[in-house]
C-alpha cells in the first residue's frame, strides 16, 4: 500500500509539472526596453524590395506587403546591425492558405540566415534557425490562442544573449536557447508550403527595443 501511495504520488507530480510546461509560463521577462527604430514604411528605407512572378515584397501606402507562390522562404533585411533587442511588428495575412507562415528574423545576414519568429494562418507560432539550406525547429509549431487567424495580430521577437522568445498579441508562443547567432540585421519573412497556393502579407510599423 505505501508503495502504491508513492507511485500515486509521483505519477501526480509528474502530471503536475507537465501541465504547467503546457500553460506557456516564459522563463524570462521580455517586456521591451527604450525604443530604439520604428519605420512606419512610408519610404523605402534600407530594406530590398523585388516585383517578380514567384514573389513581389513592395513598399506601398504605408505597408510592407510580401506575396508568393509555395516552396520557399521570401525575405528581405532592413541592413542595420542589432545585438540585444525586442522586435514587433504587425502583420496581417491577407491570403486563404492556412499552410503558410510569417513574422520577423532576429540578427539575420544577406543570405536570410537567422532566426525566425513565426505565426501561421492556422493559429500556430514557431521559433527556427535558418543555416544554409537548413531551417531547424528550436520550437515546434505549436498552437496559441493569441493568435487572430481573421484580423492583424502584434508579433514581438526577443533576442537577448542566447535567449528567443515569441508573443502574439503579447500572448507567449514559445521560448529556446541558441548561441550560433549574437548579432545581425532585422528582417521579416513569409513562407507557405502547400503546392498550388500562394502567401499575401502586410507588415505595418516595426518597432526595435532595446532589452532592459
């Protein structure tokens, strides 16, 4: 009997700890700090821009928008290095497809490798690192209630030391830690992976904080 109250007892802590790995608590504070940049888009800036007939990412009417056909990641940076900085930016997506994904990179170079702060259409938020022709899942494409799949939704990316984290609408997605990357260019990025469809997104005012 004693040892079956035991056996009880751990199998309760264990579904213990597992439901609260499973309420999303982040490990770290990431409230942003002074702001550092805010580009509203009303120019073009620093960022590239492209109009071609697998992908257009245009400045216009005071909107970043991003389009493309499936099979890759679409990118552009904005060329000006950050180390230790919170990201957000809004972004609404525009198209049917709900294989798609989008959001920001942290400390990216000219050639998109990163990391990749994204929401999907279907109500899910992932972390990866992009290397090479690699993108690793640091976190998993994990479902959130904070993501509105029918309106524009706020997605914030911390980057502090080897600490990532994600938020949307100020809701936590997901956190990892990862060293290969300390500093680099802000980006954002757009991706869908279903044959035959194609990805519209708006970006509108990206803000840059400093971490406190």
């Amino acid at each position: 009997m004693g040892h079956a109250n035991t056996l009880s007892r751990t199998i309760l802590l264990i579904l213990v700890c597992a439901c609260a790995a499973c309420n999303g608590s982040p490990s770290c504070t990431a409230a942003p700090g002074a702001l550092l940049l805010r580009d509203n888009f009303d120019g073009s800036g620093r960022w590239d821009q492209a109009d071609v007939a697998a992908a257009s990412v245009l400045i216009r009417d005071g909107v970043f928008h991003f389009e493309a056909d499936a099979g890759r990641y679409i990118f552009s940076v904005d060329y000006q290095t950050q180390t230790n900085v919170i990201v957000e930016v809004d972004a609404f997506h525009l198209s049917d497809d709900d294989s798609s994904g989008f959001g920001i990179i942290c400390r990216a170079n000219t050639n998109g490798e990163g990391y990749y702060f994204l929401i999907g259409a279907d109500g899910s938020g992932t972390i990866r690192r992009s290397r090479g022709r690699d993108v690793t899942p640091l976190v998993a494409w994990t479902k959130t209630g904070g993501i509105d799949t029918g309106a524009s939704n706020r997605i914030r990316a911390v980057c502090d030391g080897d600490y990532l984290a994600l938020y949307v609408n100020d809701v936590f997605v997901g956190e990892a830690r990862d060293s290969l990357y300390s500093s680099g260019y802000t980006g954002l990025t757009v991706v869908t992976t279903r044959p035959g469809q194609r990805i519209a997104v708006d970006f509108d005012v990206l803000r840059i904080y400093s971490v406190p």
